[in-house]
C-alpha cells in the first residue's frame, strides 16, 4: 500500500526546486506543492511551464534576479518569505535548478529559521546535471574524468576570484554557473594556470528546454565563440575532455521551429 502524501501545511515555506528548464523534470514533490500553494514566490530560471501547475486563485510573486536587475533584492525576498508565512499562508519559494546550488537557497532559510518559520527544502535536477544530460556532455567519465566541480563564475563582490590553481587540474570536469559575463577572465585563468589553450570547452544556453543551444570549443577560442553566437545568460559554461565526447553522445534535438541547435 502506498502512504498518502504530506499536505502543504499553512504557515510552511517549501524551498522548491524547479530543474533546469523542462518541467517533467520536476520531482513528484515539487509538482504536488506548486499545485497546492497559497502563493509562489518564483524566479528568473524557473522551469517553462511550471507555474501552470499553480490553482488559479494561487498569489504569484516574481522576485527573479538576472545580471544586474534584480526584481527584488535578496534580503526583501527574506523578509517576504517570513512575512507570507507569518499570515498563515502555505508558501512555494520556486528556485531554478537545486535550492541549494547557486541557489542562495541557504541564506533565504537561515532567515527563516531566525523568526521561528518552519520550512521544507525539495531539492531539484541542477543546472550542471540536467544540461549536461540534455547536451551529451557526461560530467565524469572513466577515461576522461574522476572529479567534477562546480564553481560560481559570479561571486557575491562581483569579481571571479577563484581558487585556479586547483580549477585548473587535470583529470576533472569543472562547470561554472553564472559564467557567461567572465568567460573570458576563467578562460584566461585556467590558461594561465596550467590547462592548455586547446583544451575542451563548451556553453549550454537555455539547457533541456525547446530552446537550448550547445556551443563546444576549447578555451582558446570559447570568448570569441559565445559572442559571434550572441549567447547570452541563463547559460552554462562546462570545461573538460569530456566535452570532446558531445558530438558523438549528443541525443536531444531541440524544435527545428526555433532556429536553434546545436552550434560547433
């Protein structure tokens, strides 16, 4: 027999996560707490879709953040979150991706927790997973790759001060999340860290959705790419050997309608 689900208890926020762009890669759990809110507080990179799922008379709330234009700023969003549940009301915090990865998922519950708020966190397909999946780029492979890091290309300060010492090792796969506005500095840096210029690279924009675009590489070149494509954000930057098996395990074609595929 199967046990009746939870239900989404008033004065709760659910830290939700959406996935990377198609919404039936949206867990079972998500699903059932976006149907069943009083409000969702959503983001920017949000699956397509998702908020379909919501009951009409559902409160949506945008507090999506892109470069330099944030809906609202993260600590209004805090204090909002706390104030919906106070009302008793039962609260979706809709996150792209994982709640936690890049997510800034850790800070909104910390506050949370301050006012005595109860909450849940789902997680959800991240970014790095899904548009790696969708692209035919396997983030760790026997012959290519035995770590796989993920890195933030934009830092609180603004600036891409990593540790690129050890991003630039050999043997991984590293995949860097709001990379896009400092490609040229991360290429630059693992060039001048170690990895060679011909080393491979690739850009996945809009991942798993009908729009994605997959551009491969290698870091050398990968700056000049993304801007004679015109990729811009939401985009994913993926770097590794792992890169040079995209074209022989690519697998999902995206509509023909959009004029957009893959771009080598």
């Amino acid at each position: 027999m199967t046990t009746p689900h939870a239900k989404c208890h008033p004065g709760t926020v659910y830290l939700v996560g959406s996935g990377p762009g198609d919404p039936e890669l949206m867990t079972l759990k998500a699903a059932r707490l976006v149907r069943e809110a009083d409000v969702i507080v959503y983001d920017h990179l949000g699956a397509e879709g998702v908020l379909d799922l919501a009951r009409p008379e559902a409160e949506k709330i945008y507090a999506g953040k892109e470069a330099s234009n944030h809906a609202l700023p993260q600590e209004e969003i805090n204090v909002l979150l706390v104030r919906l549940a106070k009302q008793g009301k039962r609260v979706v915090r809709l996150k792209g991706g994982d709640p936690f990865i890049f997510g800034r998922g850790g800070e909104e519950i910390e506050t949370l927790a301050e006012h005595g708020v109860p909450f849940e966190v789902v997680p959800g397909v991240t970014a790095a997973a899904g548009c790696g999946a969708y692209a035919g780029i396997p983030l760790t492979h026997r012959d290519h790759s035995q770590i796989c890091v993920f890195a933030t290309g934009h830092l609180k300060d603004g600036s891409v001060n990593l540790d690129w010492k050890a991003l630039a090792r050999p043997g991984q796969t590293v995949v860097f999340y709001m990379g896009i506005g400092g490609a040229d500095e991360i290429c630059k840096q693992l060039m001048s860290h170690g990895l060679p210029a011909d080393h491979p690279a690739a850009v996945i924009q809009h991942g798993t959705s009908s729009r994605q675009r997959v551009l491969t590489a290698d870091l050398g070149t990968l700056t000049e790419k993304i801007a004679a494509a015109g990729i811009r954000p939401p985009a994913l930057i993926i770097i590794g050997t792992v890169v040079s098996l995209q074209e022989k395990l690519s697998w999902f074609k995206p509509e023909k309608s959009h004029g957009q595929g893959s771009h080598k």
